[in-house]
C-alpha cells in the first residue's frame, strides 16, 4: 500500500506529465483508409503546427483533423484535464459550444425541406405567444433572421434551466426585450436567436430539442459521439476547459451546463465532427447512404443572406461566410466555459477543417493552424486588408495597416449601450486618438482606424481585434460593433 507522501507523489508526477505532453503532442492513430498507410505531409507539417503553438499558448489538449476529397485524417494531442490527464484522442468529447448552431441549422432545413417549416415566414406564425417590447420586431421577425443573427436585440442572453421547459421559459421571458437595431437590418451575434429557434422546433416537431436533434441530425448522420445532455457523456472521455489564472493553467470549474442548447450545448467527439463535415461538403447522403438534406439545400446555407456591415464577411445560414482569394469558406466557431472550437468547409475544393482546443486561448492556436491549413492545402491566403469579425471565436487582424491620415475622431465619441444587459462601451478622444473605456471608466484599449469606420485595438494583448462602426440612414455613427455585438449609441 502506497503512503500518503507516495501517493501526492504519483499525483505530481502525472501533472508533470501532463504538462510535458501538452509541450510535446501526444498523438493518437491518425484515422486514415488502411489502403492508404501513407500520412499526408501537409497533415504532418500542420500536426507539428499544433504542438508547436500549444505549447506557445499553453493549450493542454487538441484534437485535430482534416477531410480532402474524401479522405480523412485526424489526431489527438495532449490531455483533456491538468487535474486528471488523459491523452486526447478523435473520440474524446468536446464541448462544441456555438458550432451547436450549425446543427440546429441544419435540423431546421430539414424542415424546411419537409415543408413543415418557412425560412421567410414570422417567428409568431409557429410562436403565438412570442413578444419583444417593439410590437413590429414581434410581428416582423422572420425566422431566417434568427438563422443569421439579424433579429436585432441583444444576444448574449441565457436560457434559465428549467429541463425540458428551458426554451419556451425563455421565450417568455423575452417579453421586455428592447431592439438595438430594426430586425434584419444589422448581423450581431445572437445566442437569443438561435434559443429561439429551438423552441420553434420544438413546436413544429413536438419533440423536445434533445429529440428533435437527435432524430433530425445526430442520429441520421450516424454520429455515435454527439450528445445535448450530461448524462450520456459522463461515461465517455471528456474534454474540460482551461484557462490562465496568476500565471498558471487552471481548469474551469464548474462544468458547464449548457440549458441553451441551441445556442452552445452540444458535445460532440472530433470523428463525428469530421463526419458532419463530410456530409456538409457532399452531396446530402449521409455514410450509409440515407439522403439526409439535398445537395441543392446543402449550398443553399452556404449562399451569402446578408453582409456583416462594416465588414467584408457575410452570413449564411448558421453558417459564417468569408470569401479568400475568390473561394468561399464556411464557417462555424465555439467558445465556452475554457473551451475554442472551429469547423471549417470549403465545399468547393472538397476541404474541411475541425479544430478543437481546450483553453480559453485556444483562439491563437485556431487562427494560426487555420490560416496555415488554407495556404497548404488550397493556396488561400487572407488578404491583410480583409475586413473580419466574430465567427463565434475569437480573431485577430495581425497584419493591418493604419490610415495615414486617420478619421475626425469626434464623429466617433459617445456612449454605446446594449440593454437590457449592464454592458457599456464608451469611445473618447484623448491626445488625438479614441479610446475605449468600460461603464466603469476602465480603459479596454485604444483603437485606431485602417478604413473608413473599421479600426482595430492597438493595446499589446488586444492588438488587431476589430472593432466597427456602422451608420444610420443619415450617415451619423449609430453603433459600435465589438467582439461581435452591436452596442446602440445614446443620443
């Protein structure tokens, strides 16, 4: 029998492991054709990639995979928990937090398909009983705005958990929201639509969204791995969020929940993910060769439905649209409890990329192996110049270049507000340059302008994040657009 001392021991000794395999990768099998031994060296170049940038960013766990024309490789690196460190591998459960969005997209077109469900029609024709404080927003919002996030009211909202009454006590609970923009007329990203959107299925199809995922999309995909509850993950590996706390790698705690499923709350392990991929880049037939969505419905989410004003990337539906070197790219992207998460398609060159990251981060590493992807296996490269925002994580632009001449700062200055939340951004000038402040008067960064209306924080740890600023009809500045969200200027 081991000693007290003996056994704290042991537990170091595995955190110190840990921590090595986070350094140097720990790979599983890659999930290759056996007829086909033979590893891409691109795959190979981008694998050593994703060591090198954990340990840069001190990212503990990676799971990491590619499909080209058919072909899918896949691998998993370092551990899903410092505390209790297990080797990541393509089956470990992810939280994929706001990729979740894209399978109740997909739910939905299949509606759609069926004929039980109109993209153009009123959230009130199957929602009743649904209320926002602005009576046309209530009769005017359509269910494919809360597809792209342009509903227009603020979306960092969380559903209550209520179990199997979560969405419609959610719904109920929207009755005082205010507008920040007309409904379609702005994208900001809208946790609040896509949990709207839940209940709308849960309505049409008289199931719950757990089901109605389930039977829709999990299920028909044959992804073995993906779950909406707790209770059928816990026997599985499962990979949990960390993030930097004093200088060290902490695991966040507690474990998140998720209620809005539709929102965030899937979990779903790196093979099904690349097998979810498959189907969105084929033609609508899923492994066993069920037709699940057509072709024609496949691209048609991918068809650009509205420009991300301020911005050169477009919305589809649940889909993120960014055009690179005339090619267009969809995407879907996490962040949540520690965890960052991308899902990549570039339908037309037969490509996809996943990327699943277990740290608050794990955006820097996703950027990087991205971009990195794209060039090796496409020779896409992002202009500098492109003018990006939120795909739900987090991105930087590293290689702007600043107006020499900048802008008359003051049209900028004010008070931004996203009610009903407590959520203030205020924008002044000092010495000749606008900074951005918290309601607090905390400052968050100093921006400067690289276009007309389109600047980026210019602070050491938020350098290149976008910030927008978009105008109302009468050409004054109306709202600030940062991280994603709109913020309404106060008169």
């Amino acid at each position: 029998m081991k000693t007290r001392s003996e056994s704290h021991r042991l537990v170091k000794a595995l955190v110190a492991a840990a921590l090595l395999l986070v350094t140097i990768g720990v790979s599983a099998p890659t999930r290759e054709i056996a007829a086909r031994p033979q590893t891409d060296p691109r795959f190979e170049e981008l694998a050593a990639l994703v060591t090198e940038k954990m340990a840069e960013y001190r990212v503990p766990g990676v799971a990491f995979g590619i499909v080209k024309d058919g072909r899918v490789q896949s691998r998993g690196f370092g551990v899903t928990n410092l505390d209790n460190p297990q080797p990541v591998t393509s089956d470990t459960i992810f939280t994929v937090a706001s990729i979740s969005k894209t399978l109740v997209a997909t739910a939905l077109m299949r509606l759609v398909e069926a004929g039980q469900l109109d993209l153009e029609a009123p959230v009130r024709s199957y929602l009743p009983d649904f209320k926002v404080q602005d009576e046309t927003a209530t009769r005017d919002v359509r269910i494919w705005n809360l597809m792209t996030h342009t509903p227009g009211w603020e979306g960092q909202l969380g559903a209550p958990d209520r179990g199997a009454l979560s969405l419609a006590a959610f719904m109920e609970s929207m009755e005082d929201l205010p507008q920040l923009a007309p409904s379609g007329a702005l994208w900001s990203y809208d946790n609040a639509g896509f949990a709207l959107s839940g209940r709308v299925i849960e309505v049409v199809t008289d199931k719950s969204i757990h089901e109605a995922l389930r039977e829709g999309v999990i299920e028909p995909l044959g992804l073995g791995r993906t779950f909406t509850d707790l209770g059928n993950i816990a026997t599985y590996r499962l990979a949990v969020g960390h993030r930097e706390r004093g200088g060290q790698t902490m695991v966040v705690r507690p474990f998140p929940r998720g209620s809005s499923i539709p929102s965030g709350g899937v979990k779903m392990s790196l093979d099904d993910m690349l097998t979810y991929a498959e189907f969105h880049i084929g033609d609508g037939t899923a492994g066993n060769g069920q037709r699940v969505l057509s072709h024609e419905t496949l691209e048609q989410m991918r068809v650009p439905r509205v420009p991300k004003h301020g911005t050169d990337d477009e919305m589809g539906i649940g889909w993120h649209l960014r055009n690179i070197d005339g090619v267009m790219t969809a995407t879907g992207g996490g962040t949540s409890g520690g965890n960052c998460l991308l899902i990549e398609l570039v339908a037309e060159r037969n490509l996809a990329i996943v990327i699943l990251t277990n740290h608050s981060d794990g955006w820097r590493l996703i950027q990087d192996v991205e971009r990195a992807a794209l060039e090796l296996y496409e020779d896409l490269s992002m202009d500098p110049a492109h003018a990006i925002t939120n795909r739900g994580v987090h991105e930087t632009m590293p290689n702007f270049e600043l107006l020499a001449e900048q802008p008359d700062l003051a049209q900028y200055v004010g008070v931004y507000r996203r009610p009903p939340l407590n959520s203030v951004t205020r924008v002044r000038e000092v010495d000749g340059r606008l900074i951005l402040e918290n309601g607090n008067g905390n400052e968050i960064s100093p921006i400067a302008f690289y276009a007309p209306d389109r600047a980026v924080m210019t602070s050491d740890n938020r350098r290149g994040s976008p910030v927008e600023f978009i105008r109302a009809s009468d050409g004054t500045v109306r709202w600030i657009r940062s991280g994603g969200r709109i913020g309404r200027r106060e008169q």
